[in-house]
C-alpha cells in the first residue's frame, strides 16, 4: 500500500489539517526531480564542497537521467505503507520478471545471481565489523567516487562474504521470484556509508557530508522548495502536537483531582451504607411503611442523607475568632451526597475511557506524521539522488513531538489510575478495559441473516398487496381500506430504519465520525451490518401479518382486524425485551432517546435528542393514526369504519400530528435559555411553531369541507409561509450551504462527500421540491385524500433520509473545525477552581445593573438548579429584582464582602439556598461586621466544606432569609 493511501485511512479524520501534508511534498520532489532533469546543476567554485565535483560525461549524465526516470516510474512500488524494516520482502508479483535489489541498480551484477543468495555467520559478521571499523576513519575525508569504484566494491564485499562457510541455498518456492538472502545489517551498513563505496549514485556535487545549512546553499530554487515546505509542515505538526499535549495534561490534572476525591466519596457512601436508615424522629413513621411500596427506598436514602442539625451558639460556646471576609476559602472539589457515589463513579470511568482513547488517537498521529517525514526524505533521496535525509533529521529529531516523553508517562499514568481506582490494581484487567474499542470481526452472518429475512418478506409484501386489489378480497373484508391505512403506517417507520442503513453506509464511506457526532459509546455501538438486523426481523413479520390479513389466514378464529394490533404488540415486546440479546443495549439506548425526547425540553438538549425529534416529525402520519387505531379498535371494526373513524374529521389528528412538533419547540426553548438567549434558538422554535400551524390549518380545512373558502386560503397561506420558512433553515442552518466565496459555488468551501460533489446539488433541488409536495393535495381527481396523504408522509421519509446524510456530514465538519475526536464527558465533581484562596469580584454578585434578560435568565438557572439537580423546594430560591428602568439608572451601593463571599460560594456549589443566605449574611454583616467576620474565621477554621453548612442554616430558616431579602430590597 502507498503511503499517501495509509496515511489517508489511518489518520483521525478531525484532525486531517492538521497531519503532514504528503500530496504536496511529493509535488515538490517531482519539480525537484524535473529542474534537475532540465540541467539545473549548480556549479559554484566558491560554494563548500564544489571542489569535490567533477563534470559527468555525456553518456553518464544520460545515464544518470535514465535512472532517475526509471525511479520515478518504480516509486509507486516501493513506496507502501509498512515500516522501513519490511520493505523489499515482496517475492511476487512484477519483480519476478525484473528482479531488483532495494538499493538502485549497480552495473556489471546480476540481481539473480547466486552471489545474492547467501548467509553471514557470526565470524564473518566480526570481521566485517573490523573492516567498517577500519574504514569509518575516513568517512569525514570527502573523495571522489565513480561507478567503476563501486561496482568493484560491491563485487569484492560480495565475494568476500559469502566465501568462507558456504552453504546450499535455502529451499523455496519455485513460482516465487528469486529471493536475496543478503543479511539487512550488512545491507544498512553499505548504504549507510560505512564503506568507501557509493552504492545509491548520490547526483556529482553533493556529497552525503554535507550538513543541512550547505546542503541548501548549493541546491537549485524547486530543491530548495522541497526543504522549505517541509519545514513548514514540521512546524504545524509541531505545533498542533503541543496544544493538544497541554490540554491532555491540563486534563489528567483534572482527572487526577477527581480519582481522590471518589476515593474520600468511597469513604463516606460505605460509611452511609452502615449509618441509621432514618433520625428517631421518623423511625416509627418509617418503620411501619413496607419496603414494596414504591419509592420507600428513596425516601429512606434521603432521610438518612440529611446531616445532624448544627449545635446552636448556646451550645457551640462564645466565639473566639472571624474569618477575613476580604478573601474566602473555595473547596476545591465539591461531592453531592454519599447515594450519589455509584452514578459520580460511572461518570468518572467513562471519563477516563475518553481521555485514555484521545492519549491513543495523539500516539498515533505522532507515529503517523514521524512515518510521513521519513518517507518523504526518503522519497526525495531517491528521486533527486541528493543525500539530505542524515542532515535533516538531525533537525527532526530535535522536534519536540519526537522527543516529548510526556505522552508516554501520561498514558502510563492513566493506566496505573484506573487499574488502582476501578479495577482493584489489576493492571492486566484495566488494560483490557480501556483499549476494549468494540467487536472488530466482520458480521458477515448477520448480514446473511437480514439478507434472508429480506427475501422471506419481499414476495410476502407483494402478495398481500395483490390480495388487496382483488375485488373478491374487499368484498369479503369490507373494513379493507382501514387495514390498509394501519399497516402503511406501522410501514413507515421500518421502512425507515431500513433506509437509515443507507446514511450509516454513505457516512462510513465518507469517513464522517457519527460514533460521535451520535455519542455513542465505542465499547458497545453497532457495526453497520448489525443494524439491519432489527429493521430485517421487523420487516418480516409485518409483511408475514399483512399477508395473513388480506388472505384471511384463519377466518374462522382470527378476524383480519387483529393482526394490525399483533404487530404493534410484538414490536412493544421486541424492542422492550429485557434479556440482554438482540442487541439489548443498542434498544435501551433508543428507549432512552425517545424519553429525552418526549420530555420536550426538561433535560439538558444534545445533538441525539433534537436529531431524534426532527426524524420523528417526518412521522406525522403514523402520529396520527394513532387516533385512528384507537378508534377502530373502540368501535369493533364495523363496515363503515374508515368513515366512522376518518382521520380528517376529528380535531385529535391535528393534535397528534403536532406532538413532534411540539417537542421540538420545547428543546429549542430550552437550548434558548441554555445559552443565555441565543437568538437562533428562537428562530428554530418560530419553525416548529409554523409546521404546529400547519398541521390546525390543514385538519381545519378537511373538518370543514375540502371546498371551504377562508380555511382553504388559511391554510394556503400557512404551508407556503412553512415551506419556506423550512427550506431556508433546511439550506442555511441545518446544511450549512450557500456560502458567499466559497470554494464551491452554492456549497461551501469544507465539504465531506469530497468525491461526489455534485450530490449537493441533486439534494438542494430534491428538498426544494420535496418541501413542497403538499401541492398534491389541490390536484382535483384520483387518488383518495387517504391515499395521497399516505404517499406524500412516504415521500417525507425518503427527503428526510436524504437531510440526514448532510444534516450529520454538516456537524462533522464542524468538529473537524475544533479538532474535537472524543466525548465531552462532564466530570462528577464540581471544580470552583485551581486554587483555595481568591479575591471576590464584581462578577460574585449579581450585577445591579443587569438588563432584565440577564437577570431572568440568572433566576431561571437558579430555579433549574434547585429543583433538578439538588431537588431544593421553591421556597429558598430567592426571585429576582427586576428594576425598571428609570431606577437602573441610578447608581447601586457597593455591596459587602459578606455578600459578595455568600454569592460566590452559592455560584460555586450550585445550591440555590446558598444564595438565599446571600441576603442573610448581608443583614448580619451590617450590624455587626467585626464580630461576624470573626465568627466566620471559627467556623472555616473548624470546617472547610462551608457551602453545606450554609445549606444547614437556610433550611432552618426559610421564613428568616425571605424576611432578610425583603428588608434589604425594602432598604435598597
């Protein structure tokens, strides 16, 4: 294989800016080669090592073109991909034709020779090593070589070597080519000059002396390019190399902090475990609720979570000290309560996986980019036949990607933390674990499988929809049409997932990371071959049911209209089967996705779940016969069903319609206030609002008559603000097309489908049309409303199956931008900083002068926190002030170090009590300020984690602090 190709396959795709760029550096060395072909031979007296030269013969400079000819020509040969050490081991192929030796070729030696076949015993090898001793005195005598030299000089080391101790030729194949036995370090030590010999014909006038700053005194301008862009290129390479080395340690410092404090966490979970269930207050309630009702274990764990109410300052003593409120100490590490251990524990080790895998993928790319710079020395050598790669790589080798070590203790030290901390210091375990990339074997039979249910349901698909068509079939079933609906909509999302198939492949192929782009985890995703498995089982027991139905399999026990409900019921049993086969953790991963999902926003939003919620709005139509199943199964299936139960007479459809939409909206919401009020978010949610339009319009216009007038008009109107309005985004947004000056038109200047560019554009075309095919429903004439609403919901499918190819091709380039190839895994514990003393700021409170946006967005963090995640009750979260604005013009007190000290430290540990006691220091510190300061001093004195007394002290006196915060806005 050639290098450029192994270079292409095994670089990290994120980061192809920023490997070496070989294409180019072999574009150099060929105009290199071609000037030196021209006769750009530099003949300079005064240049250093110009009195070595002598001027070549014609028939020798002809010669010498000839051969560089010919090395250009056998370079796609010898240039693979494999190390140095294996090349020229290749017994067949071409070379059994023209057998070559792996240095150029020498006159007057036949390479198939017996003189090529032989052995060095370890006599011969001393006495070789006395002859290199010898002669390596007068490697730094520069002396003109010729061709007759050298080939007397091959010839005699030959014959010298393989005189003494012969021995009959080893046995090999008679179909292979003539192997040459000669021994690599006698070969590494003729090439390497040890020996007054010149055996790859260096070009007259540069001898292999000749340090790097005289090597480019005498090159001609396009050898002297060569050196300089690869200069440039180690520069890249070096510099990529250190930003990624100080942010993998700046990392494992990190890690290193969390590793201790799970150990301390360890600690108090087992001391927990041991502690009282519950105070004595609630042990005769708790004692007499029974462990089987649901949630008596949570409330247990958090009634024994809370801690033992502070003494009072009767009890605790006169004080004796304050602490300085002009500085406050932040703990550094902030753990939640002791339940929480096992969930902080599985954060953390994912955590280190990531960061383990990312030591990997730089390992790599410093092997890769070392491989690639030998190569293209090498390349250069025996192309121009000029010596530089000695020289340069002395400049190489002082690159600090080559000899940093720290990559190599940091991936040691990973090891040695995760064996200790999660594997009991079994290193051979843990190493195990952490290189555990997933299954690499080929599911060559899971492919067979699918392809064979495929081909079992295919002919059943087609036979059952001829069975429909026959008129004796809808005479004996009248309720055929609403069979024929159900099952098209249970089709629809199969189908689907089949059809995704087809975006795993295209994204495979283009080398686009939706591992993660998805956040997949590596240890347990799916190959693609695995993922038509459950589509394909699927697929064939719908086909299988809609065969027997329109067949009428059993008529006597099994009424037609049963087997739409027997596939939704196995297809629930399926995918919710709890044994781990099937692909068990591939199905809860998509369980969990479509609850995300449904929850519309009250969890945090990432890329799987707004994916997940856009595919689901190209389902509209299986949302909404959901209705329609409902109905039919209630009313018993009568004759007349399909009008007793018509989707476009009840407002239900409109609603079910919009669900998708709806979730959307509510993600798009909570990404607005996520990020500050970023005002793209809005836009996105004025998109889903519009389809959420959309579908009341369309339904309306159906409920009220298909020739109704202003409904008709709304609803025109509506879809064509909606199609707009989604094509744009669709283009814009989502695609990131219609670049200006971008290196493609109408595209954009990074695309990912590199070789198929002209996909861009069928795409644009396709989803302008395909935005628009609700058009159909005006056609007057044949089909059916029913039937049409159904092809266009298919013709969605397959325009959505295209988006996904660009959508996810799009967010890849975007990580190819920030160079990002893992997880971002949140580490469990909360780190206010890197060190435990600082001097509060302005930014510790809140800014009187805020905008009421800001402060809005301040509380609902605040109101997220509490609830959510400490699960803190709405009375200690403080409201937010919101001035008008004639009195934000005013100038605000300077508040207190107390106030600024509380409001920092409730910032830092997330609790939004602390910031209710905010106000109540503030009170204190205006009545007495040095008695509280050294009341304060005692108390970090005795106890460093502040934050849960503070959370003590607001829980038992919720009354107090919203009286405090009254009077101080009251005083304000």
């Amino acid at each position: 294989m050639k290098f450029g190709r192994y270079l292409k396959d095994h670089s990290v795709e994120e980061w192809r800016r920023a490997y070496i760029n070989y294409r180019l550096l072999k574009k150099a060395i060929n105009k290199a080669a071609l000037e030196l072909e021209e006769g750009a031979e530099p003949v300079d007296p005064n240049r250093p090592g110009e009195g070595l030269r002598r001027q070549a013969s014609p028939d020798e400079l002809e010669r010498d073109l000839e051969r560089g000819t010919q090395a250009d020509a056998e370079e796609d040969e010898d240039d693979d991909g494999e190390p140095d050490g294996v090349e020229g081991q290749r017994t067949s192929g071409p070379r059994q034709s023209a057998p070559r030796p792996s240095w150029p070729a020498i006159p007057d030696l036949d390479p198939t020779s017996p003189a090529f076949s032989f052995r060095v015993d370890p006599p011969i090898q001393s006495a070789t090593a006395t002859q290199r001793s010898t002669s390596g005195g007068n490697e730094s005598q520069p002396s003109t070589v010729t061709t007759e030299h050298t080939a007397s000089s091959m010839q005699h080391f030959l014959q010298s070597s393989s005189t003494p101790n012969p021995r009959p030729p080893a046995r090999r194949d008679s179909r292979a080519a003539p192997t040459r036995q000669i021994s690599i370090p006698r070969i590494d030590m003729y090439l390497t000059g040890a020996m007054d010999v010149n055996p790859k014909k260096w070009r007259t006038g540069f001898p292999p002396t000749l340090s790097l700053p005289e090597l480019l005194e005498i090159l001609p301008p396009a050898c002297k390019r060569f050196f300089t862009l690869l200069d440039r290129e180690l520069d890249r390479v070096e510099t990529f190399f250190k930003e990624r080395e100080t942010e993998a340690i700046k990392r494992f410092d990190d890690l290193q902090s969390q590793w201790k404090e799970l150990a301390s966490h360890k600690k108090e979970f087992q001391a927990f475990q041991k502690q009282e269930i519950a105070p004595r207050v609630f042990a005769p309630i708790i004692s007499k609720v029974p462990t089987s009702l649901p949630g008596s274990k949570l409330v247990r764990r958090t009634l024994a979570s809370r801690p033992t109410a502070a003494p009072t300052d009767a009890e605790a003593g006169p004080s004796t000290a304050q602490p300085n409120k002009g500085t406050m100490k932040v703990p550094l590490l902030v753990r939640g309560r002791p339940e929480q251990y096992t969930s902080a524990k599985a954060k953390l080790k994912l955590a280190t996986f990531e960061f383990y895998r990312s030591l990997g993928l730089l390992k790599s790319y410093k092997v890769l980019n070392m491989t690639g710079f030998a190569k293209a020395l090498k390349k250069y050598e025996k192309t121009t036949r000029i010596p530089c790669a000695k020289a340069y790589k002395v400049k190489l080798h002082a690159a600090h990607f080559e000899t940093s070590t720290k990559l190599d203790e940091l991936i040691r030290g990973t090891e040695d933390a995760f064996a200790t901390v999660f594997e009991h210091g079994d290193r051979k375990k843990a190493l195990e674990r952490l290189r555990q990339l997933g299954n690499k074997k080929m599911h060559h039979f899971t492919a067979w499988r699918s392809g064979v249910l495929f081909g079992l349901a295919l002919p059943l698909l087609i036979e059952g929809l001829i069975k429909s068509s026959q008129a004796s079939t809808r005479v004996e079933i009248p309720y055929w049409q609403a069979l024929l609906q159900l099952f098209g909509a249970m089709f629809l999302p199969v189908l689907f997932a089949m059809l995704f198939y087809l975006n795993i492949v295209a994204w495979h192929y283009a080398r686009i990371n939706y591992v993660l782009i998805f956040e997949l985890d590596i240890r347990t995703r799916l190959d693609m071959h695995q993922l038509t498995e459950i589509p394909a089982i699927l697929f064939f027991v719908l086909s299988l049911l809609f065969w027997a139905a329109f067949n009428n399999f059993w008529p006597d026990h099994i009424e037609p209209s049963a087997y739409p409900l027997a596939f939704l019921v196995f297809a629930l049993a399926f995918l919710l089967f709890p044994l781990p086969y099937f692909y068990s953790s591939a199905r809860w991963w998509m369980i969990r996705s479509f609850c995300r999902v449904i929850m519309g926003g009250l969890v945090r939003v990432e890329f799987r779940d707004f994916f997940l919620g856009d595919e689901l709005n190209s389902l509209y139509y299986c949302m909404y016969n959901l209705g329609f199943l409902y109905c039919t199964y209630s009313h018993r299936w009568p004759d007349n069903v399909q009008a007793i139960c018509s989707t476009n007479e009840t407002w239900s459809s409109a609603i079910l319609a919009s669900l998708p939409a709806v979730w959307r909206l509510g993600q798009s919401i909570r990404r607005y206030f996520d990020s500050d009020g970023l005002t793209i978010h809005l836009l996105n949610a004025g998109k889903y609002t519009a389809s959420i339009a959309y579908y009341f319009a369309y339904f309306g216009w159906r409920i009220g008559g298909s020739d109704g007038g202003w409904t008709r008009s709304l609803w025109l109107f509506i879809a064509i603000t909606n199609s707009i309005y989604t094509l744009t985004w669709d283009l814009i947004m989502d695609w990131s097309l219609l670049r200006k000056n971008s290196r493609h038109f109408l595209l954009r200047s990074e695309l990912g489908f590199k070789e198929s560019t002209w996909t861009y554009y069928v795409a644009i075309v396709l989803d302008t049309l395909l935005r628009f095919s609700w058009v159909w429903y005006l056609a007057p004439g044949l089909p059916s409303v029913q039937l049409r609403g159904f092809i266009i919901a298919l013709l969605e499918v397959f325009r959505r199956i295209m988006w996904n190819a660009i959508r996810v091709e799009s967010e890849h380039i975007g990580n190819v931008d920030g160079y990002r190839v893992t997880r971002d895994v949140p580490l469990p514990y909360i780190m206010p900083g890197a060190t435990t003393e600082r001097q509060p700021t302005d930014d510790d409170l809140e800014d009187e002068t805020a905008t009421r946006k800001t402060r809005l967005f301040k509380f609902i963090h605040t109101l997220h926190d509490g609830i959510v995640k400490d699960f803190t009750p709405l009375t200690q979260i403080s409201l937010p002030t919101l001035r008008p604005m004639s009195d934000r013009s005013r100038p605000s007190p300077r508040p207190s170090a107390a106030s600024r000290k509380a409001a920092a430290r409730a910032a830092n540990d997330g609790d939004s009590s602390a910031a209710s006691a905010d106000e109540e220091d503030d009170d204190e510190a205006g009545d007495g300020g040095s008695d509280s300061d050294a009341d304060a001093e005692r108390k970090m004195a005795e106890e460093l984690d502040r934050a849960e007394e503070m959370q003590d002290a607001a829980r038992d006196g919720v009354a107090g602090v919203v009286d405090g915060e009254r009077d101080s806005q009251r005083d304000r």
